[in-house]
C-alpha cells in the first residue's frame, strides 16, 4: 500500500477513531460520513472508540500473501465492538487460545513492512482481556 | 423485452496452461463457440468479456478492444467491453449480453469470460485475489481470500451441524464429478482422506477445500429467441437472469454464514423463471471453497439452513441425487480461472440441456441453474435456463 494511502487512514487505523449519527445513535467504524439509516437527516460526529469487544468468528492463517508469510500461522477474526460495529484484525494470542465469544482490547502493533527496507505500517491488533 | 437464447458455446480446457497466453486462451474459447452456432465472426454485433485482474495478472487493460482485435474483428469497430466483478466478472458479462439481446438493441452478442492466472507466483496471486475483498479494512489486516471463507465455515460450525468429514465430501464430490469432464482442471477423484491430509491453509479450511489458480477462457453467444433455429437446433432459452449485491466486507453482513445477495439474487431468478427450486434439474454453484457450495445450495433454497451437511452426506447434491451440485465437477475440480468461471457454468448448463454432457449427464435435464459470486458475496449472478 502506498505510504499516501496509509497515512490518509492514519488517525482512524492508529486511534480507532470513526464517527457516530447522533440522529440514530449507530456508530461507523470505518467512519462515514453518510448514515445509511437516517440519510440525509443523519447528522455525523466524530467518535473514538472504547477498543473492546468481543470475537465473532475467526481462523488461524497458514497460507498468507507475501507481507504476512513471516507472521504465519497468525490469528484472523471478526470483531464486534462494543458499540456495535464489526471489523476484521489480528488477534494477537495462540492459535488453540482464540475462540468465539472472547474478550479482546485494542492493542497498537505493526501490521506490515512493504518489501524488505519499506515502510512498516501501525495498525490496531486485538489482545485477549485477562 | 425480448426473449434471449443461448446458440454456441465453447470452452478450453482448465488448468495450468504453461503453452497458452492470455490471448491464445479467449480466441481458442471465442473460435469454438462461433463454431458451435456455425457462426462467423463478422456477424456478432457486441462482445462482453469478464475479466477479474488482466492488470495485476499479466500486466494487460483495455481487454475489450484487445480481444476484439485479436478475434479478428478489429476493422469490424464492434464494440466490446470489459466486465469487472471479481470472481462474479463472467456471470456479469453473460448478464449484460442477455440484458443487450432482450432490450433490443443487439441480436448477436458474445459473452466470454478468460483469466491467466499463471503468469505471477502463488505470492502475488494470493494478493490479486484477495483485491475481490476489501483491500483497506480485509487485507491490510493480513486477511486471505481463503481466510475469509474460513472465518464464514468457523461461525457456520459453531452455529450448525457440519462435520469436518460433511464439509470435505463436497470436494469429493466435485472430484468424482470433474474426473467425469474433459475440460476439467483435475480428472482424478479423492477421498475424505485427500481432503483431511492436505496441508492447513486457513483453518479449519485445507488445501482440498480451496478451489485452484487456474488458466482457461469459455465463450457463449446469445441471440433473441425467435432467431434461434437459424443457427442451432438445439438452442437454450434464458429463463431468467438476477443481479444483487451486499457489502464489500464480510464482517459488514448481516449473517456471517448467510449471502443474502445469493438469497436475494436466487428468489429473483426463480419469480423471472415463474418456478420454484424444485423445478431445477441441476445447478451450478460458486464453490470457490468447500463451505460456499454448503452455504449456496442453503441460499438458493435447496435445503434449509444448516442441513447441507447432511444433504450433501445424503449424497442429495451427487449426479444421481436429487439436484445434482456442479456437474462440471464446479470451482473445485473443474478449476477457477476467476473472470471465465461464471460463464464456464453457463456452458456447463447447456451441455447438460441439450444432452451433451457424457458421463455426467443427467437424464431427461430440461432446467438447470448457475451462480457465480463475487468477493465473499458482495456480488452476486443467478442465472436459469431451459429447453426451448
Ligand atoms: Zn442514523
């Protein structure tokens, strides 16, 4: 990914900073800026997200794309936070600990490095909870 | 609208292609379908070609004009587009030439699909594909495409009763099915055993659970119906042609386990078709892994949802079942070249229709099905066809 790309999304990747409609009270993680709900009588704010929630699904990656071969075999899962939107990450923990319903924090890891001297992108990775 | 017919189809053989180029692939496909219709090629008034990612896979755009040209009919100016939709880009293509016929503004009109997926490592195909999800919030992540599918069969097996034994049959057979078609990618069949002992891709998904990389290209053409008989005896009618899409990531759905694009496309279809699922003789679905077959043949109304382990152990979905899934032997054994498959099912279909199918015709088969998928759902085709 390029570096413009990635520093575009940096507050949100970095801070899990997204946006909630205030007329409906859904909160957007990536943000929008447009609620699907309420549409043009939504009004949008920015919201920093508390970074708990809970694995709905998940794997253990054996197989990944180049930037991730070295990290192999890493946990995949869905998440769904407490405020209610779901996201994909890493869950940073054993492959036999990971299973539905565990209580996860956001943690601020790297994520990848572009090609062997590039640029080392941060990113938000989940912990389990004690 | 007008009535639409499919008159010709052709297909290459599905593989690792190491002799064929991109352009050897579609105008082989093209040749054998205009052959097919006892057509030629200065007839056709419009090309639709589904291609997933010609750019990433061998460095090529502009894939409608270089196909016309390389057809032939490059001093014929008729016009040609690229169709892009991931995995669902053949599926789409056959769409919008359906969509072309019926309106009224084509009669002859080819829908193709090609892919060389061949050309860059296993590395880099890895990253193409996963470009059908969504590369910001999937991706960057360290999310695969196989992965996501494999987070969709952990939620179902949670949720459902599918054993691990259940979820390889479907490889099984797909296997016994492809061992059954000439064109097929892999002609030898497996056992539960195959599936269990190959290598962990992203769990609980293995190696026989994935569909493969895979070159190949395939070429229908269509025309309006009352025109059919001028250029086969045997043409195919388009019952029905449906189109919907979801959101881009799978964490976004409403259901993990459900594509409620394949729901939604599905009831379309049938409604267009005036029939129900139990109307259908056979169907082709996108069994890019082996949980999406378990999950289609529940969207689309087959058997209920969480029962497809069983149906399938049942041997319900096998080609003396009672509808048999993926007679070509589907993504998995047939193979995947990405942007020909949605309409490497459609040939399929209309080889079955018409009785040519071989050894793995169904008897009497008078109304098949195809569904082709793009992502992990966000697109999906469904078309259905009968004699006419
Ligand atoms: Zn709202």
């Amino acid at each position: 990914m390029s570096v413009a790309r990635f520093w575009r999304k940096i507050p949100h990747r970095y801070n899990m900073l997204g946006t909630k409609c205030e007329t409906c009270g859904r909160h957007f993680f990536p943000p929008r800026s447009f609620c699907p709900d309420c549409r043009r009588s939504g009004k949008i704010a920015d919201y920093k997200f508390a970074g708990t929630g809970t694995v709905v699904t998940y794997t253990v990656i054996h197989t990944a794309s180049e930037q991730f071969e070295k990290l192999t075999p890493y946990v995949l899962a869905i998440v769904e936070l407490d405020e209610g939107p779901r996201m994909t990450a890493q869950v940073v923990c054993r492959p036999d600990e990971v299973k539905i319903g565990m209580r996860v924090k956001r943690a601020f890891r790297r994520i990848a490095t572009d090609g062997e001297s590039g640029v080392i992108h941060y990113g938000t990775k989940f912990v389990p909870v004690e | 609208m007008r009535d639409v017919a499919v008159i010709g189809a052709g297909c290459t053989t599905f593989g690792e292609k190491w002799s064929s180029s991109f352009r050897d692939l579609f105008v082989e496909a093209g040749a054998l379908a205009l052959e097919d219709a006892h057509l030629s090629g200065e007839k056709i008034d419009a090309m639709y070609v589904g291609n997933m990612s010609a750019g990433r896979f061998i460095e090529q755009e502009h894939i409608g004009a270089l196909i016309a040209d390389y057809a032939g009919l490059a001093t014929h100016h008729m016009p040609s587009t690229r169709v892009e939709a991931a995995c669902a880009s053949g599926g789409l293509a056959f769409r919008q030439a359906v969509i072309a016929v019926a309106s009224g503004m084509e009669d002859i009109v080819v829908a193709a699909g090609v892919e060389k997926m061949t050309d860059v490592e296993p590395g880099a195909s890895t990253d193409t594909l996963t470009g059908a999800a969504d590369r910001e919030w999937e991706g960057f992540v360290g999310a695969t495409f196989p992965g996501l599918y494999a987070m969709i069969a952990t939620d179902y097996m949670h949720r459902y009763p599918l054993t691990r034994e259940q979820l390889a049959l479907v490889a099984v057979k797909n296997h016994y099915n492809g061992a059954r078609n000439p064109i097929a990618q892999f002609q030898q069949e497996i056992t539960i055993d195959t599936v269990l002992k190959s290598p962990m891709v992203a769990e609980p998904l293995r190696l026989f659970d994935c569909s493969p990389i895979t070159d190949g290209a395939a070429a229908v053409i269509v025309a309006p119906l009352e025109r059919a008989r001028e250029f086969t005896d045997t043409p195919i009618k388009v019952l029905a042609s449906a189109q919907a899409s979801d959101t881009i990531t799978l964490h976004d759905r409403r259901d993990i386990s459900t594509l409620d694009a394949s729901v939604v496309a599905g009831k379309w279809a049938l409604k267009m078709a005036r029939c129900t699922h139990k109307d259908i003789d056979l169907v082709e679905v996108h069994d890019c892994f082996s949980i999406a077959e378990i999950c289609a043949i529940e969207d689309l109304g087959f058997c209920k949802k969480g029962e497809a382990g069983k149906f399938t152990a049942d041997g319900e979905t096998a080609l003396n079942g009672t509808i048999p899934v993926n007679t070509s032997g589907g993504l998995k054994a047939c193979g995947h070249p990405v942007g020909a498959t949605g309409i490497k099912q459609v040939f399929e279909v209309v080889q079955q229709l018409r009785g040519e199918a071989g050894k793995r015709q169904i008897d009497g088969a008078k109304i098949g099905m195809t569904h082709n998928v793009g992502g992990t759902g966000a697109t999906v085709a469904v078309h259905i066809f009968g004699r006419a």
